[in-house]
C-alpha cells in the first residue's frame, strides 16, 4: 500500500464522481473547484510577495541573469506558457528566458514517456543550459515531488542560482531546495490526479502574478500600460500608437 499520497492525487469527496453527475452539474462543480483554486493562491500571497522581490533583486543585479522557468508534464507546459509572452509583452530579452522541461522541447506538445522520472536528464540540461548563479530558477510541480522537477532544483540551488519552488503539496521534497517556497494547496481535483485542472489553474495564475509583479518593478509598465511592447502586429501597432500618445 502506498503511503503519505499527496492530496493532490488523492480522490474527491466532496460529492458524488464527476461522472456520476449531470452535465449542469458537472460544469458547476468544475466551476467552483476554478474559484477556488484562485483562493490558493490568496493564501500564499505573502510567500509570492516575498519571491516576487528576491527574483526582481536578483534579475537587477546583473545584466545576464536569466529567468529560467522548469517542469515536468502540464507544470512545465505553464512554464512556457508564461515565459513566451514575457518577450512580446515586456519586451523581456530572449537571452535573458530559458526553459528546462522533461523530455525537452517534444515534451510541450506530447507527452513523453517516463521523462518526468529522468533525474540523470536533469542534471544534463543544467550543466546544458550553463545554469549559474546569476540565474533565477522557476520550478513547478504539483506533487511537488517530480522527481525531475526536485533534481532541477537541487541542482541549481547548488550552483548558487535563486531557487524558486512552487508545489501545491505543502510536503513536496522541491521545497526543501527552494530559497523561497510557494505552496498552492489546491488539495483534490473532481478528476482524481488531473493537475491540468485546479492545481494548474492555480499554478498559471501565481505566474502570471509573479512575472507581471517582476516586469513591474522593472519599469516596463508605465500608468497601467505596457510601455515595453513590442508591436508585431496591427492590433499591437495601433495600441502602442494609443499608449504613446497617452503616455
């Protein structure tokens, strides 16, 4: 028998299975689990502060620093998710974004088979990527015990890197090598084990705080507006002529 399961693998009891319930009520209680995943990330609004001033710190410190995101699976796919728009958003520097995900760029439109288990690959890609200590590691893993996810971070809290762990189980091992820990305690998903659903939603939603919050701070939104952005297309070109002549 397999002990000490995350919650977030454990099954829902809050009602009847989701596959038991009418659609309406199915929708609904999807619904609800949304919201609530939302008041997670309230709670832990003191530790994303505090994260949110060390990456920013960090980032200022250097002119190379890069803002490294990594994950295994849907935790790794929000990763990138949030990295890409930093570019076209903020203006971030390509050479200053990098991803570490599980089964490598393959991995973020399939899925790769045991990749999340790889720790030996882990290592690899730190030493790859020429992870330093000017670097700020984004570490994601719903269990918070991915074993890949865990290895990318030790790694990197060993090189001196700023280490960020964000696990929605208040007992994953990747907190136990984050300089700052994130925990998003999103409990039972209606799916049992789908942490595409709740803990997702709560993971995309502490990353787009954090990254807004670091973006902020460096002075690439100016009165509300995205002051950085890079217009690459006509929707984009037409904003920007409206924020500039409301600057």
């Amino acid at each position: 028998m397999i002990k000490n399961i995350p919650k977030t693998e454990q099954t829902y009891k809050k009602s009847k299975p989701i596959d038991h319930l009418s659609s309406t009520e199915a929708i609904g209680l999807m619904i609800q689990e949304q919201k609530d995943a939302s008041l997670g990330v309230y709670k832990a609004i003191k530790s994303i502060e505090i994260a949110t001033d060390k990456i920013y710190k960090h980032l200022k410190s250097s002119s190379k620093g890069r803002l490294i995101y990594a994950g295994a699976g849907t935790s790794g796919r929000i990763g990138v998710q949030d990295g890409v728009e930093l570019l076209p958003t903020f203006s971030w520097p390509q050479k200053r974004l990098d991803y570490i995900i599980a089964g490598g760029k393959k991995a973020i439109l399939k899925s790769i088979e045991n990749a999340e288990d790889d720790t030996h690959q882990a290592i690899d890609m730190v030493l790859k990527k020429s992870v330093s200590s000017q670097d700020v590691v984004i570490a994601l893993a719903a269990s918070g015990n991915t074993p890949f996810t865990c290895k990318i971070l030790e790694e990197a809290n060993k090189i001196g890197a700023l280490t960020i762990g964000i696990s929605n189980n208040p007992n994953g091992n990747l907190l136990k090598f984050a300089d700052s820990k994130i925990i998003l305690d999103t409990k039972e998903e209606v799916i049992a084990g789908s942490t595409r659903l709740k803990a997702g939603t709560a993971q995309k939603i502490c990353l787009n705080i954090i990254s807004s919050l670091v973006m902020i701070k460096m002075g690439r939104v100016k009165n509300g507006k995205m002051s950085h952005m890079l217009p690459t297309n006509q929707k984009l070109r037409d904003r920007k002529i409206r924020i500039d002549n409301h600057a």
